[in-house]
C-alpha cells in the first residue's frame, strides 16, 4: 500500500471518529435539554453512519433512559405507584412520555355515551361526574377524582362509550391515545398487556357498566366450539369482498362472541360498528350444523399479541329451537 493510500485511510477514519464524537456530543445535549425525539432521532442517525461505535451507541441510549427518568414528574410517579411499580426502567419511561398532560375547564364534556374514545385518561387533580340520560334527565352514576381512571374499558377493549362525562371543577389530566400504543408490541414487548391488567384492577364505573350489562342480558350466553366465517358489509347491506374467519366462542339468541387473529390495531379499532354477515359452522359430535345471521360489531377485546374477541349483537333473533339444538350438545 502506498503512502499516499495509508494517509488517505488514516484521514478518513478521523472524519469518521470526528463525526461519531459530534453526533454522540449532540445526542447528549439534546437529552439533557429534554429534546427526547430529538436525541432518538440523532441516535439512529449514529446508529446507521457508524454501526460499529458500539460504546457510543449504548451510552448514548443509557444518557437518554437516565435524563427520561429525571424528567418524570415526581407526584405522578408517587400517585400511579401501583402502576409504575410493576414497570421497568424503559417500560416507565415509555409510558410516561407517551402521555401528553392537559387541564379542562369545569362542565366540558371528555366522555359521549354511544360515541368513540381512543384515550385513557389518568386524573391527577379535580373532580369529574359520570352521567346516563333516562327520561331526558341526566342521572349522575359516579363522580370520580384524583387517582381515578377514564375510559379505560373503551381504550382496552375498542367499544363505544357507555356513559358520558364532564367536568365538576378544573381537571388536571394526563391521557395516552391509543395509536401511541401500536409499536409497544416491537420496543416494549409486555408494556401493553401491563397496563391492561392494571386497567381491570383500577377500573371503576366502566367495569361496574361492563358488569350492569351482562346482568341484563336477556338472552342466556352459551359456550360453542366452532367456525365463523365474516363477510365484511357495506352501508346500503351489500357483501363486500373483504371476509375472514374466526373460532366461535359463545352464542345467544341475540349476540355472539369469536376469537380473531388481527395483525394490525388499526384493523381491530375499524371493526367497531361495522356490520357483517356471519356464516356459522358448529359439529357437535357427528352433527354439523349450518347457520347465518346479520351483526353489527359491538365490542372488540384484546387479548395477547395479535388475539383479539370481536363481540356481534344480532339484527334479529335467532330462533330458539336452533339455540336449543346448540346448546342440547355444548359441553
């Protein structure tokens, strides 16, 4: 190698390692000054020009997760400690960051029964009221404040509201969207399933909605082993070429219930309200029974990973001899 070629060598490695230092120098500044998509941006930035800056690369990450924690609000972390404790450095800090904090002004409207909420919120200060209409007259089912959740049955589950609420007093409140969520599964694997057990144990009114529904279901729910196969519906009632299949779960002469493999959330939350025609294939024994219906999507649950619950409430009745025949061979 001549010398020319080795001085040309040397030269570049120096520019390289010049740039390693100044992407790794402003990677720090900007976590220090709280610029944290500023920092993750210019650590991917370090990651592509100079993969092998092992060292830098995993300093920098341990710069941000430690300026993230000492950026957390010290009494939100105090309030939400049965959460957080459960967490682990990155999981918390993910969470927390993924939030955005805002203060309502008394008798605003956070909450519409019958309409669509993606947020969870997390009351920090004020004083909120949970109301159903009966006989055009708003009845105050609970009043929630401080340390209190919101939503949390809608944002776990993808259904529409089943009561409204508004503000008593100022709020203060931080909410995570739900699409904040969508990428947790590839950097936070768990983070998820974390908050939504957290969700059943601190849920409140929605629980207590959730259970005031079932016990006024008119219609017994029986558990079937089967097939459901779903032909997504335009508006107008027409098939559309869109379907898929799904494994029954359980049935009622007005509603059922089938296990779904869904990739995508975004694909999950756009089933809600949608209406299908639902072919369904149960063989009880050596008996194959055969039968459709028409549902509108009213819930969809999520369970692990990609398993979601996608819950139909029939148009019209089943007849009762067919659930009878069902039901004579569930187990």
């Amino acid at each position: 190698m001549s010398s020319t070629s080795t001085l040309s060598s040397q030269s570049g490695d120096q520019d390289n390692s010049q740039k390693i230092k100044e992407l790794f120098t402003e990677i720090k500044r900007l976590a220090e000054a709280k610029d944290f998509v500023g920092a993750e941006k210019l650590r991917d930035t370090l990651f592509e020009v100079a993969p092998m800056a092992l060292q830098e690369i995993i300093d920098s990450a341990e710069i941000i997760e430690k300026e993230k924690s000492a950026g957390i609000d010290p009494k939100h972390l105090a309030l939400w400690d049965d959460l957080y404790k459960e967490l682990s450095e990155e999981e918390k800090n993910c969470l927390f960051y993924s939030m955005k904090k805002v203060v309502v002004p008394p008798k605003k409207k956070i909450l519409a029964k019958g309409k669509f909420n993606d947020r969870l919120f997390f009351i920090e200060d004020g004083k909120v009221a949970v109301y159903k209409q009966k006989d055009d007259k708003n009845i105050v089912v609970a009043q929630l404040g401080r340390g209190n959740l919101i939503g949390e049955y809608t944002f776990t589950t993808i259904s529409l509201c089943s009561a409204s609420v508004l503000t008593q007093s100022e709020v203060t409140m931080y909410y995570l969207k739900s699409s904040a969520t969508d990428d947790w599964g590839v950097k936070h694997p768990g983070l998820l399933q974390k908050l939504t057990k957290f969700c059943d144990k601190k849920g409140n009114l929605n629980d207590i909605g959730r259970r005031r529904k079932q016990q006024k279901w008119k219609y017994s729910r029986h558990k079937i082993k089967g097939m459901v196969t779903a032909n997504l519906l335009t508006k107008e009632g027409q098939k559309t070429e869109k379907f898929f299949h799904g494994k029954l779960l359980d049935i009622s002469r007005d509603g059922s219930s089938f296990g779904l493999e869904i990739q995508n959330k975004k694909t999950a939350r756009a089933l809600l309200t949608q209406h299908l025609n639902l072919s369904f294939t149960c063989k009880p024994e050596d008996e194959k029974i055969n039968f459709s219906a028409i549902g509108k999507v009213v819930r969809v649950s999520f369970q692990l990973y990609s398993s979601y619950i996608v819950h139909i409430r029939f148009d019209k009745l089943i007849e009762e001899n067919l659930i009878e025949k069902i039901k004579g061979k569930e187990e």
